[in-house]
C-alpha cells in the first residue's frame, strides 16, 4: 500500500484541484493507496467538501484534529495513522507538484532509496517570503550540521522502515526536514521549481514561518549558544584592553573627558546580555515543552471505513 498524508487548513477553494491532481498522480504508480486528509482545524468548508470526494472514493480519509495545532503536528497525527509500506507528505497548497509522486516512487522501488525528498532549484514568483525562506536554508545550511536539507522541505516519501524511525522521535517541538535527515538512511533528492499558490492566501504567516525558523534552529543547532560564548569571549578581551589603556592613562596624568564612553560601554554590556539572556531562554523554554509531555495533537473525528470484524 502507498499512503499520502497531506494536512490542510481553510484551503476550500483549493480542495478541487488538490484532489483531482493528486488522485491522477498516485494512480499513475499504485492501485493500492490511502490518501489522508489532516483537516488541522478548519473554520471553512474543507471538510465538507473532502467527504463530497469520499463518498466517491473511499481510498480518501479524513483525520479531523480539534483545533488548530500547527503545520508539524498535523503532519505527525497523518504520518502515524498511515498504513502505507511506502509513505509521502506534501502541502495542501498545490506549490510542491503531486505529479512528482511518480518519480519519487521510482527512485525508492527501483533505486533503493529509503528517503527521498523534494528539492527545490527555484521558485516561481518573488516575494518577502521567498527571501525569508532562502535566507532561513542558507543560515540552517551551515549550523544545523545535517545534510540532505538544503533548499528541503515537508515534501518527501519514505519507507515503512524509515517512517518507524521518523516516528520514533517523540519531541514535542518539530522540524520534520531536520528530523527526516536526522535518522540517516539512504536518502536521495528529486528536484523541480516551487509553484506560486494557485489560489487563496498563504496559511503560514511570516510570524507563523518565523516561529518554524526557530524552532528548526534551535531544535537542531548549539550555533546560538555559541555565538553567546565567543561573543562573551570577544567582549572579555576588548574590555580588558580598554581598562588597561585606562589604567595607563591614568599613571601617565591623562583624565578622561566625558562620560558618554561610559555610559555607551554599560548600555553596549546590557543590550548584550539581555540578548544572551533572550538565547538561554529559547532553549529553556524547549526544555519546558518537552518536560510537561503534551500530546501535540488531539483528533476530533476520523472519517474511515469502519474495519471488517
């Protein structure tokens, strides 16, 4: 069986393109499929219109979570009510092409990949976003120390084995590129040129894709708390330069005029701390979340066929 987990949230004017490229594209390679929705709290008529599509075609299913609880965490709950032996995740947005499924089934059968994710060489369109975006993989790139994530994101399709050891990491805060590149295996790329959003507004806001940088950096990376060190470092050594040169200042008769210096030099200090204070905390908060053990998710409903007693 092949399954694709794809969550949407408030993307009813998507839904019918969505499907009926989707079910076109995995037919192509497999007769034996599940496809299943994560509706991660929708106010719209998402739902509504995926049962419209069930009913037609049971290999659809619907998790229906209780609220809203985020891009990551939709993935998760799909991921592991899957049944698939081989498993994809796209975005519901139709900007990672479901056509490139076929591939990607290709390469795992025949190639004998484990993991194969969808790179991207470039996007269609320019915009704020797109320059966040590309200036996020550039800085992830080089402190997360993980490879196979340049220019990655949630679209990608792995074995059952693969998606066991994925799902075997239980943290609470998720960055799911990091965490696939992060269990090893055979990983391979196939790449294309991101599509513009055919149709709605973007789900995931710039403060929404600010908080995923976060959490992807801090999740993966000690680079911020490094960079308090060797700031520290720095800072510890121009200081004790300066109050040498004031000492000897001083011993050969010369007052200091003014005390702007001062008063820059403590504010300087203070700014600096309250930005190291700012990076420990990050991380503390981390440590915060994944020590009160939440669930990430709760499901509401699951449209399904009832199994066979």
């Amino acid at each position: 069986m092949f399954s694709l987990v794809i969550p949407v949230y408030n993307e009813e004017q998507l839904i019918d393109d969505l499907v009926t490229r989707v079910v076109a594209s995995v037919s192509s390679f497999s007769a034996d499929y599940e496809l299943l929705f994560v509706d991660d709290g929708s106010k719209d008529g998402t739902v509504k219109k995926l049962l419209q599509y069930r009913a037609a075609n049971k290999k659809i299913k619907i998790i229906s979570l209780s609220k809203n609880f985020g891009h990551q965490a939709a993935f998760t709950a799909g991921l592991e009510f899957s049944s698939g032996d081989i498993v994809a995740m796209m975005d519901g947005d139709l900007q990672d092409p479901p056509e490139l499924l076929a591939e990607m089934y290709r390469k795992i059968k025949e190639e004998g990949f484990d993991i194969i994710s969808g790179k991207r060489t470039g996007r269609k369109g320019h915009s704020q976003r797109t320059f966040y975006t590309l200036i996020f993989h550039l800085i992830f790139k080089y402190t997360a120390g993980l490879e196979n994530l340049e220019n990655t994101g949630n679209f990608s399709m792995m074995t059952r084995e693969a998606l066991q050891a994925l799902l075997s990491l239980k943290e609470k805060v998720r960055y799911m590129p990091g965490l696939r590149s992060f269990i090893g295996f055979n990983q391979g790329t196939v790449e294309y040129i991101r599509e513009d959003r055919l149709q709605g507004e973007p789900k995931m806001s710039l403060s929404k894709l600010f908080t995923l940088a976060n959490d992807a950096i801090f999740s993966f990376s000690r680079f911020p708390i490094r960079l308090c060190l060797y700031l520290g470092i720095l800072g510890t050594i121009v200081f004790m330069c300066a109050g040498i040169y004031v000492i000897v200042d001083k011993m050969m008769g010369f007052a200091i005029i003014g005390w702007s210096s001062t008063l820059l030099s403590l504010y300087f200090l203070g700014s600096i701390q309250l930005i190291f204070l700012g990076i420990v905390g990050e991380y503390v908060f981390r440590i915060y979340k994944e020590s009160q053990n939440r669930p990430i998710y709760f499901i509401k409903k699951i449209h399904e066929d009832s199994p066979a007693v």
